[in-house]
C-alpha cells in the first residue's frame, strides 16, 4: 500500500532528482510521490564551493537544496524532496563518468582503495527548507587489474556511467568489493531512514 507523502492522496510530494534508484528506495518504502529532475549545473556548484574551500559534505547538501529550491519555486503547496551525493577518495571528488574511457579510469584509480560516499538529502516546501541530512559510508574496493575492469564494463553496459565511482552496488558493483562500513541506503544515494524518520515525526506520513 501506497503512503501519499503529505498523508492524504490529494496532497502532493515531489523528488527533485531523475534518479531512477532514489526513486525505487522511496516507492520501495511505500512512499506516492511525482518525480521531475531539477535543471542544475551541478559541475559549476561543485567547482564554485571547492574553490571557497567547501568540504563534500557541505557541497552535497548545497546541491540537494538547490535542486528543491528550484522544483519548489514553480510547484507551490507541494513537498519537495532534494538529494545529491559525492565521491571522495584521497582528497579527489568524482563524478559519473561521461563514457565508458572514464568509467574505466575511475574503477582503475579506486581499486584496492577505500572511499567514502556522502549522500545528503532536504526536504522544502514553498521555498522553506523543513529538513536536512547528509550521512556517509565507507567502501574498500578489491584489487583488481585492467582485464576484469574490461569484462565488469562489458556486463554492466550503460549502467556504469549512471552513478558516481562507475558501481552499483545493488547488482553486479557487488563484484568490486571487499568491505562496506555504512548504511546501505546510503550507499545508494539517500538517507532514508532519516528521510522516514522526518516525515513520520512532521505527520507526514503515518506512524
């Protein structure tokens, strides 16, 4: 059974992001929502506040407000929810890789490496920031050489430039692995049982 996000079916929530996996971990929890990605140059935000001496906590939360802020200045009455989340391993911040040449890369520059995943989430309605929260985990990918790179790309397709490190841990990035220190939701780009938690606390959503 489907939970409007405002509790009432009349009411409306929106994700202000495309993620097709964000959008799978809140209906997956019950949640009826619309979904319409917010038009942000996220590479210019990132470039801007790690100029001002930003850290990638701060610079995930800037990026998840941002992306509300827009959907909720042209859907009034309706709660917005925005997430981003960044990748830093060694001081460096990735990005999703623009091709198959720079998802190859980045998997190559990860492996036998840790990295954190830092996923922050908001919450606004008509302009007003109601909620905010960042989490983050741990990861330790396995060694691996070009050869395997090469065969996971093969059997990941498309999906390897659909998320930042070039993984998907809920399918065949399980392969490139050997610890994860965190939430799992988070891992995938949400923090959602804080999310959960907010909205059952406001009246959101049912207890």
């Amino acid at each position: 059974m489907s939970v409007a996000l405002l509790g009432s079916a009349k009411s409306r929530g929106i994700l202000a992001s495309g993620s097709a996996t964000r959008a799978a971990l809140l209906r997956n929890a019950g949640l009826a929502f619309e979904q319409i990605a917010a038009p942000v140059d996220e590479g210019e935000l990132k470039r801007s506040m790690k100029a001002e001496g930003a850290d990638a906590a701060a610079t995930a939360m800037a990026l998840a407000e941002l992306k509300a802020r827009r959907v909720s200045e042209r859907e009034p009455g309706a709660l917005v929810i925005g997430a981003d989340q960044m990748l830093v391993a060694g001081g460096t911040w990735f990005d999703k890789p623009a091709d198959r040449a720079a998802a190859r890369a980045q998997l190559l520059a990860l492996a036998g490496t840790s990295h954190r995943l830092i996923s922050a989430a908001c919450v606004l309605l008509d302009g007003e920031r109601l909620w905010g929260r960042h989490e983050h985990a741990t990861l330790l990918m396995r060694p691996f050489g070009e050869a395997f790179v090469e065969r996971y790309l093969d059997a990941a397709g498309m999906a390897a430039l659909h998320s930042v490190g070039a993984y998907q841990l809920e399918g065949l990035g399980a392969q490139l692995f050997q610890r994860v220190d965190g939430d799992y939701f988070v891992v995938l780009g949400l923090p959602l049982l804080a999310l959960l938690d907010f909205l059952r606390g406001r009246g959101i959503v049912p207890e």
